[in-house]
C-alpha cells in the first residue's frame, strides 16, 4: 500500500451512497489536509440483518462509479473481501499495520459517536486513529458539549469537529422515493442514479427500510 502522512477512512454501507456522504469526505479532506479519503463499504455491519441490506457486489460497484471523479478518493475492498462481521476496529488495525507512520482520521457522524460506546474494543479502537466528526452548519459542539458527557475520554481526547454544509439526504429516504416511483435526482451522482434504474434496484416491496 502507498505510504501517505494523513488519511481519512470513510466506512458504511453506502447504500447507496449520495452527495451527503461524498460532500462531507470532501470538507474533511480539505479541512485535515489528508492526502487520500479511503471509502470502505460494509459487508456485514454487526447492526443489520442480511436482508436489511443490499448485495455488497452492488454498493460497491456504486461506491468506485461515485468517487472514480475525485483523484483524492479511493475504495478499498477490505471488508467486502473479509469472512464475518465488519468492525470498524478490525478495519483501522489492518491499515495502521500496513501503514505505521501513517496518521489515521476515521469519518463519523455526530448521532454515531454518541454511540461509539458500544461499538467493539472501543478503546484500542481510540489508540490507533483519530476521529474527524463532521456535523451541520449551526449545530454548535465542542469538547465541552453536554451532548459528550457520556463519551470515553480516551475518544473524546481524539475528535476533530467539523460542519459540512447541511445536505438533509439519507440514503433511506432514497430507497424509500425509488420504491415509490419518485424521482431521485440531484440526491446522488448521475452514474449512480443510472446503475439503480438499470439494474432495478430498491424496486422490492419486502425491501426493509431504515
């Protein structure tokens, strides 16, 4: 693997990805100065069921089609590619093994690091990257916040806050206007908006919703 001073690490299921998530990798990216943003699509994140989510082959194919534009942004297969869960812990350990003198920022949302508790290994989690916490404009927090009082110090010691413009899109609601027949433009990427119609995707009425 390319050796680089800083990286952000995007993870989710993507799906399917949209400008929400590539405008707020991109403000992280220029706001931390990092060299590259790794998007790393979930296979099986230890809080969905199979059927909640869809095929891993798909949301990958749209997560390259999204950032293929972005000479910053790359995708890595890694949890694709691995058997079991995906734990976001397991993932940072494999790229701070494979790049040691790299600093790492793992993107998160406000909402998930409020959770971040529960998460596995939490704690060794916080010793090998930083967290670049992006919220909406006007959504004032700091380290202070009592919105933090129940975060592990050994996290809160580790965030970066950062407001990205305010898009209200959810990848949720996507689904829920493709399945209603709505349009979905300006949501996400034309080439992702192309690869749902083409391959009928989110048509299903046992399709589970967020």
């Amino acid at each position: 693997m390319q050796q680089f001073n800083n990286i952000g690490i995007l993870g989710g299921t993507f799906d399917p990805i949209h400008y929400g998530h590539i405008v707020a990798a991109e403000c992280v990216r220029d706001a931390l100065q990092l060299d590259r943003i790794i998007f790393i699509p979930a296979a099986r994140p230890p809080h969905k069921t199979p059927g909640e989510i869809l095929d891993s082959q798909h949301r990958l194919e749209m997560v390259k089609l999204a950032v293929k534009d972005n000479p910053y942004f790359v995708v890595s297969e890694l949890e694709i590619n691995r058997s079991g869960l995906s734990y976001t812990v397991d993932t940072i350990a494999v790229f701070q093994q494979k790049c040691p003198q790299t600093k790492i920022f793992f993107i998160i949302g406000v909402d998930a690091l409020l959770l971040i508790n529960t998460w596995k290994d939490y704690e060794r989690l916080a010793s090998m990257c930083s967290f670049a916490v992006v919220t909406r404009p006007g959504y004032q927090l700091n380290r202070d916040s009592e919105a933090f009082r129940d975060i592990p110090p050994e996290v809160l010691n580790k965030i970066h806050l950062l407001q990205v413009p305010g898009l209200y899109i959810s990848s949720s609601h996507i689904r829920q206007r493709v399945g209603r027949g709505q349009t979905i433009k300006y949501l996400l990427p034309p080439a992702i908006e192309d690869y749902i119609r083409e391959h009928d995707l989110y048509q299903e009425e046992e399709y589970s919703y967020d």
